[in-house]
C-alpha cells in the first residue's frame, strides 16, 4: 500500500524539480522535446520511435522530432491531438501538483492522449487511477509551471 509519504518520495526519486518562474511549457531536452521521441508514433506504431532532426518542426517554443515526414506533418495539422498531456512532464508528477522530467518508455495512451511519466514506477502508480489522476493533474495544470 501507498503512503503519501511513500508517494512523495518516489516523486522525489523520479527528479521532481520545484515550479518555479521560468519553467517551459513543454518538457525539452537542450530543446528537444520529450528527449527526442516522435510523439506519433505513440499513436500510430504503438510504442515510442526515436525521432530525427531530418524531419523536425518547431512548436510551442519546442522542436518535435518524428521518424517520419508523415508523423510531423500530421502532427503540424493537429499538435493538440497528438503532443502529451501536461506539456510532456511526468503525469504522476502533475497529479500530485510537481514538475518531474520523463522517459520515452513509461507512457501511456487514455481516450485518445498521450500521458509521459518520469519512470516505470511511477507509470505504475498512474495506471492505479487513471482518471483520477488526469483530474487531479488538471486542478494543478498550467499552475505548477509558475
């Protein structure tokens, strides 16, 4: 059984970082978004593909990477559909109302949206309640950036 202790201290664990003031919208890394991995693959392949700066675009302030001209020009015709909830930042993180960065492999698809997490354990934890946690990552939702 989960404690809130225990709850927080895996949220701890997965890198947690502070809101704060300059926090960007979308979870980058060195201005990749989501370390790099086409966010369309989640959907159409059914796992994630590493994406290429060959095909890339720039949105949100963020460049996407995809494995295909495909994957990125469907994503430019509807970044909302297929970009991750909560800015790609860990979805667990989000319902417990903190900012945490994620891997490509713990992720999950719910009613047609991509929900990153910060690791397999945590994705665990998410899984346990999904909507509740959507809706609990909601109430904190643009808020927790700052």
């Amino acid at each position: 059984m989960f404690t809130r202790r225990t709850t927080l201290a895996l949220i701890a664990s997965a890198v947690a970082l502070p809101a704060r003031a300059a926090t960007p919208e979308i979870f980058t890394t060195n201005g990749v978004a989501i370390n790099g991995y086409d966010p369309v693959s989640y959907f159409i392949d059914g796992w994630p593909i590493e994406g290429t700066p060959r095909h890339s675009l720039d949105w949100k302030g963020a460049i996407w990477h995809f494995a295909t001209a495909q994957n990125r020009n469907d994503f430019a015709d509807h970044p909302e559909h297929y970009a991750p909830q909560f800015g790609g930042y860990c979805a667990f993180a989000a319902s417990k109302g903190a900012i945490a960065p994620t891997v490509p492999e713990a992720w999950t698809v719910y009613n047609y949206r991509l929900y990153l997490n910060a690791n397999l354990r945590a994705r665990e934890l998410w899984l346990l309640d999904v909507p509740g946690n959507i809706a609990l990552a909601e109430g904190f939702w643009p808020e927790i950036l700052g």
